[in-house]
C-alpha cells in the first residue's frame, strides 16, 4: 500500500486515494478528532461500503448495507444540512442495486479510467496543442515497443517513464529513469547513475530518452 498523502492535500487526492481513507485510514484517524455522532455517521459509510466491496461479505450482508446506507444520507443531511447533500451522496442510495446488477464495487469501478489518465498527462511537454503531443508521444511510444519486441531479448530496454527533465525543446521523445541490461542496471538517480565506458572513462548519467 503506497503512503498516503496528508489531510492537507485532500484537493490533489486521487479517487484511490480516498477509497484508502475510507476503508483503512480514515476510521483511525478521525476516531478524536470529530464528535461522536459525527463519528458513527462516517463508520456507517465505511461499514457499507466495506460490505459492498468485499465479495464474501456482499453476499452474507448486502440488504444490511442497504440499511446502512440510507441510515448513512438520512444523519449526513441532519449533521451537515441540506446544503451540503450534494448528488454524490444521494448516489449512494444506488450502489446497493448496481452491486446486486454487477458483483462488489471493484468490478465495475472507474479507478483504472483514473489511473490511466495519469500515464496520459505524463505525455504532456507544454500547456497548449496537448491532443497533437500525445498522438506524437503515443507514436514515437508505439514505435519504441515494436523495435523492443522485434529486437533481440539481450537489447537493453528503457523502464520507469517520467517527465521531469532536464528537457531539450529540439527532442520530442519519451524520458526515462532506468535502463535495463543483460547483468545490469544504470538509472538517472544516485548511486546508479554512474559507468564505466570502454575507453576507461567515467561518466555520470543525468537523462535517459529513446531514440
């Protein structure tokens, strides 16, 4: 499990990021921190959905997540008021039908859709044309995993994509921070960073980016 990010960072918080606090994190740590019926209406969120997420439980309590669900918007509405009973909490209402319709909530979750999104921004150089840079990126990636699959297994091969630079604005390729060989490793990062070439000299490895 990757370590979570601080409660101060909760805007920038991927999808997953929250189902982590609501499954795991959260009930620890805002056991003192909120009043006790507040408490107890978070626990009723994360009862249910624990439920609806866990196929032996889904099975054995799935109407008794129903229950808590409504029990769950019926106290959001009274602790926080209307204003604040947004669709995404009446939406919740649903969940008990599709998990009937569809199995737990990981089998029909839009999580990978979001993770995807990530290696897509990942494509980006600049702010302005991004649908032209990353039908080029998709290219020159495509391009780059043909010649690796027609190459021979002994071809080092390029791995842990980034986009942090040092950039050159005249190379439009795809950066890297490790390069795979036969018996070893190189990367951009200290220690690994540094080789020894065939004339005896020694250089330090600062980009990696395929051709």
């Amino acid at each position: 499990m990757v370590k979570p990010r601080p409660l101060t960072e909760y805007k920038r918080w991927k999808a997953t990021e929250f189902r982590q606090f609501l499954l795991y994190t959260g009930p620890v740590i805002l056991k003192d921190k909120l009043s006790h019926d507040k408490y107890l209406n978070f626990l009723t969120l994360h009862v249910s959905v624990t439920i609806l997420s866990s196929l032996k439980y889904s099975q054995e309590f799935l109407d008794y997540s129903n229950t808590l669900l409504n029990y769950f918007v019926q106290t959001f509405v009274s602790l926080y008021g209307q204003v604040y009973s947004s669709h995404n909490i009446h939406n919740l209402l649903r969940l008990y039908e599709e998990c009937k319709n569809f199995g737990t909530l990981d089998m029909f979750s839009a999580f990978p859709f979001e993770n995807y999104m990530q290696s897509i921004l990942k494509l980006l150089r600049k702010h302005d044309e991004p649908l032209a840079q990353i039908i080029r990126r998709k290219a020159d990636l495509n391009n780059f995993h043909n010649n690796t699959k027609r190459s021979d297994n002994k071809e080092p091969k390029l791995s842990k994509e980034h986009r942090n630079g040092p950039l050159l604005d005249f190379i439009s390729c795809l950066q890297y921070k490790k390069i795979i060989f036969e018996n070893f490793t190189l990367k951009i990062q200290e220690p690994d960073n540094c080789c020894c070439l065939v004339d005896n000299s020694i250089v330090s490895i600062k980009k990696l980016h395929s051709l």
